[in-house]
C-alpha cells in the first residue's frame, strides 16, 4: 500500500515508517521539522515538509501521492505545555485532524490510523483502564486528542466505507536495540529521557513531581510500552484494516505500571550513578495512576509485544542517550 505518515520525521513516527518499509509498503512522510529530525527519514521514502494546518501544502502532497493509508502522529504532546498553550494544541491537534480528514474525503482515502493518547482518560480511579471507560481528560492536551478522536468518529459515520483504527499510547520510551533510531529531541519531557540524561550528567538532577499520590511510594504510576512495539502496533493496526475490519479503538501498553521512583532507582541501577532527586509538588493536570488493560488489542489486532519490561526499556534508552554524547564528541 501507500502509505501517508504524517509526523514521521519524529520519535515514534521514525520507527513506524520503518516498520511499514519492512513490510514492503511504499512510504510518504509528512513534517514541519518542529520536533522531527531530516535524519530520521530514510533514502526510500519521500519527504514533504510542512504543516497539516497549511491546507494548500496537504492538497498539493495528496494529489502526488495518490495515497491508500493515512498514519496520523503529527501533534503537539507536552501536558505541562499544553495548560499554558491551549490554543496551540488545539489548533494543532484538532484543527490539523480536521484538515487530514477533509482531504481524505476529497480523495477517497478509505483507511486511517490515528495517533492518540491515555491522557483521555484522565485520572482514572481504577486498577486498569480500558476502551470502554469514558474518557475524561483533565488537560489541554488529552481533551485536544479525545475532541480529534471524536471528529474521526462523526466523519466515519458519515462515509461508512472509511475505516478507522485509534491507538491510545501509553507511556513511550526506549530505543532501538541496534542504536539506529531513538529520540533525538533535546528538549523531549519524558521522564526516562530525563533520567537517563541526569545520569550522564546532562542534568544536574531529577524532578519528581508528586509523592502523596495514592500509590504505593507516592509517585506518580505509569504504563511504559517500548517505541518498537508501539511501532508494530501500527502494523498490526493496518492489517486489521487491509482486512476490512470495523473501526475500533486500542490501548497501547503492558497493563502494568511503575512508578516514577522506580524508574529512577531503574536508571541509577543500570547507569552506576547516583544522581540528586528534587521531591516536588504535583503539577496540574497529571493523573496518579494510568496503565492500560490491553486484552481488546492482544485478541482483536493479534500485536504480540515483544520488549515488556522495565530493564529493557531502560537500558535501550540509557545507551541511546549515551551513545549520543559518545558521537557528538567525537564529531
């Protein structure tokens, strides 16, 4: 097929283009480079730059392409940003969805993958979540995904002949084993990129925010799923529509959690160092406990994860961020 990844140049946009391309289909990226890298689009695939708000760049990329799939992950995904910016995520992250959608109708475009979040969700008292709790986002940015998930659904009730498949990301982290991928974005917030970079000294500390949460150490708890199996989460989702399968919704994770003190003591056992902490107040807008039930995307989409567990995820980051300062020195 061919296949439109919008985001692609970024994190997990990189890793899922890969995957496609080793499945042999034909790729298209779209990317304004805002927090995507040129370096993470290989030589096979054909690269447009610009914005999914720029209307005249997305007519101008689907009359080119001729398009069979749409993979939309270009969105603005800082929490903390999204309560000081509103408007900007969701003008980015609606509006952009909008625009996506608009010219898969005038194109005919039958088959969509969309990029969501745990954050609609929000504070979820539970022990885990599933697709069938109602969503509740308790920030900017959740809300913005869960209004662009809402926009998908009214749009395939209108043309019953598109196909959708919602993925709703956990927390990623890792890289790839090989080191030939991995996050490139300094400013990336994720907490195991902070952790690893305070171990390699790129921070002088770690702030943890929240330690009264009603968890068992007070920190907040969070459901790691590796970028590669995020990735072939994306595959198994086109498959399911190649076989024109109905529209559905699937958490990306591991259904279970760790909490922010124990991804530390994580990095700190396999880093060998003991980096300072700094115990802070909980920041608006972050849930105490998120971790997904992930029975319906294991039975429906057939995804068999292959890297769950912490190490793994930890050590695949802390030699990506390493190896980054090992080659910038000797560049």
């Amino acid at each position: 097929m061919k296949v439109l990844v919008t985001g692609g140049a970024g994190y997990i946009g990189s890793f899922v283009v890969r995957e496609f391309l080793l499945a042999n289909h034909e790729v298209y990226v779209v990317d304004d480079l805002s927090t995507g890298f040129l370096e993470n689009i290989p030589k096979n695939v054909q690269f447009f730059q610009g914005s999914t708000l720029d209307i005249t760049f997305l007519e101008s990329v689907f009359k080119k392409s001729k398009i069979d799939v749409v993979v939309h992950l270009a969105a603005k995904l800082v929490v903390p940003e999204s309560i000081t910016q509103p408007l900007s995520y969701f003008e980015n992250n609606v509006q952009g969805t909008l625009n996506i959608l608009k010219f898969c109708e005038q194109f005919q475009i039958k088959k969509f993958i969309f990029s969501s979040t745990a954050a609609v969700y929000g504070d979820f008292k539970g022990e885990r979540v599933s697709e069938e709790a109602i969503p509740n986002p308790i920030n900017p940015y959740g809300e913005s995904k869960l209004m662009a998930e809402k926009v998908i659904h009214y749009f395939a009730q209108a043309h019953p002949e598109f196909k959708y498949v919602i993925l709703r990301y956990f927390n990623v982290a890792g890289a790839a084993f090989d080191q030939s991928l991995g996050q490139l974005n300094k400013n990336a917030s994720h907490l195991i990129k902070a952790v690893c970079d305070a171990a390699l000294g790129i921070r002088s500390s770690v702030d943890v925010f929240g330690t009264d949460f009603p968890t068992p150490d007070g920190s907040g708890v969070r459901d790691y799923i590796h970028v590669q199996d995020l990735a072939m989460a994306h595959y198994s989702a086109l498959e399911y529509l190649a076989k024109g399968l109905p529209s559905d919704i699937f958490n990306c994770g591991y259904s279970r959690g760790f909490s922010v003190l124990e991804v530390v003591s994580e990095i700190k056992k396999i880093s060998k160092v003991d980096f300072p902490i700094n115990l802070k107040q909980r920041r608006f807008g972050d849930p105490a406990c998120v971790v997904a039930n992930t029975e319906k995307i294991l039975k429906k989409l057939l995804w068999k994860p292959k890297y769950d567990n912490l190490n793994l995820i930890c050590n695949s980051s802390y030699a990506w961020e390493k190896n980054k300062i090992l080659n910038s020195g000797l560049k």
